[in-house]
C-alpha cells in the first residue's frame, strides 16, 4: 500500500489489462488482497481513459442493508477484470469471478500482481479464466526483472 507501489501497479495493471484486449468497465476481486491492486488501476486509467473503476467482493454478504456480496462501481452487465494480489491456489479469483458471474457480470480475466508459481494460474485457466501476471516469484527472487 505503499504509494509508490500504487503508482506502479496501477500503471503496470492497466498496461497489462490494455495489451490483453481486456475492455473492462471494472475491476476487482476478493477482499482484502485485491482491494488495493483494483484501486491503483481504477485511479492510473482515469489519467489514461476509457476508466475502469473499481468494486470490492466481500467474504460473506451483509447481514444488515442490502446484503450485498459486491460494493462499488459494479453492476450486473459489467465487463470485469478480476484482481489479486498473489496467486497462490487461485481459490480467491475463483471465488471472485464466481461471485461476479452470479450478480451479472462477465469476467474478461485475471490480472495479478505475483504469480507464486504453486499451481493456481493453472487452476484458473483450467477453469477457463485467461491470466496476466505482472511479475512471477521466480523473477523476484532471481532478480531478472
């Protein structure tokens, strides 16, 4: 959540999501690791339209108000880009673009910051979900960015 890294995600993030062909109304995902990964792309393409704005999956749906599961600039229709943070076992994409499926929305793909390399981009594409990864663990640790 550092400002810098928001800045760089948000630029990389929608550069990523742009090469892919992805025309995303939003993005988003499970809270609380994608909450900060959707925020920097929603905040770099206002600068760099069309926007893609972003929405939040909770956990659990509300117990009070109106119970939602998505908050945010989502509604049923939209073109969504799910966000994460890392993807380890993919399960909280899945359970995202679960989400999102079941209020309306029409998942594009995945854009993560780190792929940990432990099977979960597997897991989501054997799921039928394209995947961008910014950056894999293996070049992190390496250092061949």
């Amino acid at each position: 959540m550092h400002a810098e890294g928001l800045d760089l995600i948000g630029r990389l993030g929608l550069a990523g999501i742009r090469a892919r062909g992805w025309e995303a109304d939003v993005v988003g995902g499970l809270t609380l690791g994608a909450d900060p990964v959707a925020y920097a792309v929603a905040r770099a393409s206002w600068g760099s339209p069309p926007p893609v704005h972003a929405f939040t999956v909770r956990k659990a749906a509300k117990t009070h108000g109106a119970g939602r599961r998505i908050e945010g600039c989502f509604e049923a229709g939209a073109a969504v880009v799910v966000a994460e943070d890392v993807i380890t076992t993919g399960g909280s994409a899945l359970e995202a673009a679960r989400v999102v499926r079941e209020e309306g929305g029409t998942v594009l793909g995945v854009l993560a910051v780190v792929d940990r390399q432990e099977g979960g981009r597997a897991a989501l594409e054997a799921a039928g979900l394209a995947v961008h990864i910014l950056v894999s663990v293996r070049e992190l640790v390496e250092g061949s960015l």
